[in-house]
C-alpha cells in the first residue's frame, strides 16, 4: 500500500493557523493583497521605462525641433538624450539628466525638469510599440492609455493608476515617406485628470534630420557646472 508522507512543521503549523478563525482571516487577507500588489505591478510594468526604438526611429540620430501649444512655443536640437533649446530668449541644454542654462561659456544647473519636451520621438516611440495604428489618411494615430503616459512622463507616479487607464492621449503622426516629420499630441485628459490648464494640442515639428550640430561641447561644459 502507499506509505504516507510525513508533513513538514510549516504545513502543519499552516493548518494549525487556519483552524483559528482569526488568523485564518488574517492569512486571507495577506493573500488578496499579494495578488492586488502583483497585478498593479504588471500594470506599471506596461508603461515601464524599458526603451523601444522602431525601425523608422533607429535612423533618427538628432534633429531640430518646434514644440508649440496654445502657451509657448520652444525650438531646439536634440541629439541622443542631449538637448539645447530656447525658451523665452534663454538657452537651455539637457544632458538626459539634468538642465543647465547656457551663460556664456559656463552651463548653471537648474531645479526645474524639461517638461513638455520629454514628450520626444523616443518617448512615443516607446509608448506605441504595442499599439495599433489607425490609418487616418493623412497621418496614424495611436490612442495611448494615460495610466502608461503617467508612467513615463512624470517621475512621482501614484501605484494605483486604475482611473488613469480609463483615459487616452492621442497622438497622430505625420510623415513624408518613411520618416516622421510632426506629431501632434492631445494631451487633454492629462490635463483633465491632474486638475491643470490645458494648454492645447501640442505640436512637435521635426526637420533637418540628422543634419545638426553636435553638442559633444556642451557635455562637455558639464564638468564646469557651478
């Protein structure tokens, strides 16, 4: 006949455990809150931070730029994760980190982040990967969940982004032949769900593609920061 296996302590302190009412709820509970945790994860996890380049955007290595909305209006260059840019007669320069404003031949590190203009080809990019495109004659568009575009776009993200994956940005992409030229972004349930102004569609104009100048210089100025 079959010979019975001998339980472990764990198991029979498990059993022990359940057979009390109150720390069998207790047990419960941990339970339904590990499968909760694991499942938000997996959510955040679609919005990640891992960088995906299409084929279209791997031949991109810099550009210069127009960011304009109903607000402002910002041109620059943008090389890598580099980018020096204008914004109210004020030279700026970003080493994928930091910002630094322009004085001269010396860079002084600034507290305030890129803002709009992390919104970028490598961005998007990233946040349609897996996405469908819906061929608008004229230009694609991609609906983007906003609970992945919080993930990407702000650093401080709240765990739980359920209502925010209820919500859309949308973004039409125009091109001329197989090479993306200009996006226009409605951002307008970001907005919408932070309680801030909206400012409008947002429109990125993309030209003189890998035909800038380096800005080797700059990244280099950083050592001098004061």
């Amino acid at each position: 006949m079959f010979k019975k296996i001998k339980e472990s302590g764990a198991i029979e302190k498990y059993k022990e455990l359940r057979k009390n009412p109150q720390t069998k709820a207790i047990m419960s509970l941990g339970v339904w809150m590990v499968f909760f945790l694991i499942i938000i994860l997996f959510t955040r996890g679609i919005g990640s931070n891992k960088t995906y380049r299409s084929e279209s955007v791997k031949k991109i290595n810099g550009y210069e730029f127009t960011y304009s909305n109903d607000v402002t209006s910002i041109f620059g260059v943008s090389q890598g994760k580099e980018k020096l840019y204008n914004v109210d007669g004020k030279k700026f320069y970003y080493n994928g980190s930091d910002v630094y404003l322009v004085n001269g031949h010396a860079l002084v590190k600034q507290d305030n982040h890129i803002g709009i203009l992390k919104i970028d080809l490598d961005m998007i990019d990233n946040l349609t990967s897996n996405l469908q495109e819906i061929d608008m004659g004229e230009y694609k568009r991609c609906l983007i969940p906003l609970s992945n575009f919080l993930n990407l776009f702000e650093e401080d993200t709240e765990v739980d982004l359920t209502l925010a994956s209820t919500y859309n940005i949308i973004v039409d992409r125009y091109y001329s032949g197989s090479i993306i030229n200009m996006i226009k972004i409605d951002l307008s349930s970001y907005y919408s769900y932070r309680g801030i102004n909206n400012d409008g569609i947002l429109t990125i104009d993309i030209y003189n593609i890998n035909n800038v100048f380096d800005l080797k210089e700059y990244g280099d100025m950083v050592g001098g920061v004061r």
